[in-house]
C-alpha cells in the first residue's frame, strides 16, 4: 500500500490516533538510507529532487520520462533539474471560429463562423434583408449586420398617413 506525501500527512495530524509505528514498517517504504528523512513517528518519505519529478497528484515520473502535468495538453520531460515542459508560441484562433479543439499542445480551430445572426435569424454573408419597412440591413464578411434606417422627407400635409408596409408617411389629401 503506498500512500502519496500529502495522504501521509493528513493520517499525521487528522488522524494521529490510528498511526503508530508498529502500523507502518520499513518494508512498506522502500529507499535507500540516503534519500530518507523520517519523523518522530518513523514515517519515511522518498525525496525525488534529482531522481524524478512529481505531478500536482503526486504522481512520481522517472528521469527522461514524458508527462502531461496537471490540465495542460503540453508535455512535459522530467529532468533533474524538474520538469521541463513545451511552451510553443501558438497560433491565434480565428474570432469567427465557432468550434475550438484542445487535443494538441495548442488549441485548434475546427468550425468558422460564415453567417451573421440578427435577431435569432441567420443571414449568409453578403445577403441583404429588410427587418422593418424603413431598414436595410446586408451581413458583412465580418459576420456583423450593418443597417441603413430610410430617411424620410418632411411631408407637404398637415395630417399625413402612415400606410402599412410603407416607411415614410404618406399624403392622402393634398
């Protein structure tokens, strides 16, 4: 049964009760007499520095073994100087990119965005629409929608009409 450093220190001071010497033998921990420390209670923890390399679950790789550390998708050589891991300079992410993978080092751009959204309608890119009477509206390359409002003359009547589907209002009596 082999315990990690941290899982040893909590049966340490949580449970001091239930961890007497006689529980735990040398047999269980292994190392040579040099890379030993041990406690009051005869505990023996191995010291890796410049032997292998530990991950944030305590996992113990050997010199010149590859590891991923953590959540990183970058690996990682032990070295006895610790781990030395790849840093590449990554390509950026398009902005219309709409599905991202991590499988790799570095993120990847598998879907780009090729439609404008505009109010929960999509529109391809290039195509013109007319939300309301008085708005033109075309989808740029950007995949932004850039809208015209008409602008309507002052009209020549005193009571002028607004007639459906019409933009500007309308004289009906001279």
């Amino acid at each position: 049964m082999a315990l990690h450093i941290h899982e040893a220190w909590i049966l340490l001071f949580v449970l001091p009760g239930l961890v007497t010497p006689a529980a735990i033998s040398h047999e269980d921990y292994p190392a040579d007499e040099g890379d030993q420390t041990s406690s009051n209670d005869n505990l023996i923890f191995d010291d890796y520095r410049g032997k292998g390399c530990v991950d944030d679950s305590g996992f113990v790789y050997k010199l010149g073994e590859r590891f991923f550390p953590g959540h990183s998708n970058c690996p990682c050589v032990c070295t006895e100087d610790g781990p030395v891991c790849d840093q590449p300079e990554c390509p950026k992410i398009h902005p219309k990119c709409t599905k991202v993978e991590h499988n790799g080092c570095c993120p990847e751009c598998k879907e780009v965005k090729n439609f404008c959204e505009y109010h929960g309608k999509n529109y391809k890119i290039l195509e013109e629409f007319k939300p309301s009477p008085c708005e033109w509206c075309r989808c740029e390359p950007s995949n932004e929608v850039h809208c015209v409002v008409a602008d309507c003359a002052v009209p020549e009547c005193v009571n002028p009409v607004y007639e459906p589907e019409q933009c500007c209002p309308v004289c009906k009596n001279g």
